[in-house]
C-alpha cells in the first residue's frame, strides 16, 4: 500500500508539472529576446517540468519541503531554456523564485516550530551569494548579476536540506560547466574573448542532483 501510495504521489506530481510546465512555457517565449521554436515550445516545458516534479515527489514525498520545491523548479525550467540560448537571467523570473523559496521555508519553520533548517537555509543563502559576489568581482563580468541571484536560490534550497547539499551542489555545477566548455552551442565568447558558458543550468541540475540523492 505505501509504495501504491507513492506511486500515486508521484504521478499526480508529474501530471501537475505537465500543467505547470506548459503554463510556464509562455514565460520562456516571452522573456526570450529571439523567437525560437523549439526553445518556447510548450511541450518541451511541459516534459522537462514533469519529469522534475514527479523525480521530487518521488524522493521527498508527501512533505511541504515539495512545494517550495516544485515552485522552484517551475521556474528553474524557462530559466534554464533562456540561459542556455542567450546567456542570461531575467530578473524578473530569479526574483520571485528567490523569494517564494524564502517565504515556503519561512513558513515551514514556524508551523514546525523548528528554526535550524530555516538559519541553515539562510547562512547558505549568504554564503553561496558571498562567493558568487568574489567571483563576479575576480572574473571581470565572467559571473553576472543572474549568476549571483540563481547561486542564492541554489544555496536557500539545498542549505534547507544541509551544507553538503550545499557543496555538493556546486561541485556538480561547476563540473558541467567545465563540461560545456566543450559544446560548441553552449559556449561563446565574452567582450574580452574569453569563453564563457551557460551557468544557470549548471547550478539547476546541480541542487537537482543533490535534492534527488538526498531525498
């Protein structure tokens, strides 16, 4: 009956994402500087938000952990899709998924009247965002603002969970991105010549990974 019952989660988790994806699609053909067909296709947001959503449901469960989660991801997808084409991040997608994933676990501390996962959750927040800050000042503009404000969502989600999420994440982020490096569509060339790839996606399947393996 329980493996029944998660079954059950998490196929109703990947049909809201189904939902949700296509709905969010439109965020990605609108934030998008250039029309392109495949990149704001809803069904390619609809697949990829399923597939994020039931893997959490899957692994976290029934827990209010899920729905901070799953906003997150909502948005993490067009992110993603807009960082890979065009190299950057809307604020206006990167704020709001920062600060609905603060007020989800703001609540969840107070109605659990359990306040370290919260500070925790905080204290990587800062200190995810204070080397991101070191990183954009030492690379010269090789880090931008929309890396800093995702590293942040990136440190508040995994620091939920507990700092070797936290690192974890970003080591796996920072091995794709040297990845990438060798993917001709996915890199370019800065004003200085220097190559440069899609950090926002890196750092989404990062805290994915770790979320996922974590449970």
């Amino acid at each position: 009956m329980q493996v029944t019952a998660s079954g059950a989660w998490t196929v109703g988790a990947a049909s809201a994402g189904l939902v949700l994806g296509t709905v969010a699609s439109g965020l990605t053909r609108r934030f998008l500087r250039r029309d392109r067909v495949l990149a704001g296709s809803w069904w390619l947001g609809a697949a990829l938000t399923a597939a994020v959503l039931g893997l959490l449901a899957w692994r976290v469960g029934a827990r209010g952990e899920l729905v901070v989660y799953g906003f997150v991801a909502v948005l993490a997808v067009p992110l993603a899709v807009i960082d890979w084409c065009e190299h950057r991040l809307p604020r206006a997608l990167v704020y709001p998924q920062l600060a609905g994933a603060c007020v989800g676990f703001t609540v969840l501390s107070i109605v659990r009247s359990e306040a370290a996962p919260g500070v925790r959750a905080l204290g990587a927040l800062v200190a995810v965002g204070a080397l991101f800050l070191v990183l954009a000042v030492v690379s010269d503009g090789g880090v931008g603002a929309g890396d800093l404000s995702v590293a942040a969502v990136i440190g508040v989600v995994t620091g939920w969970s507990g700092w070797p999420e936290v690192a974890g994440a970003l080591l796996v982020a920072s091995v794709l991105a040297l990845i990438l490096l060798a993917v001709p569509s996915a890199r370019r060339r800065d004003e200085r010549g220097g190559l440069v790839v899609p950090f926002g996606p890196c750092l989404f399947v990062g805290a994915f990974i770790m979320l996922t393996l974590g449970g």
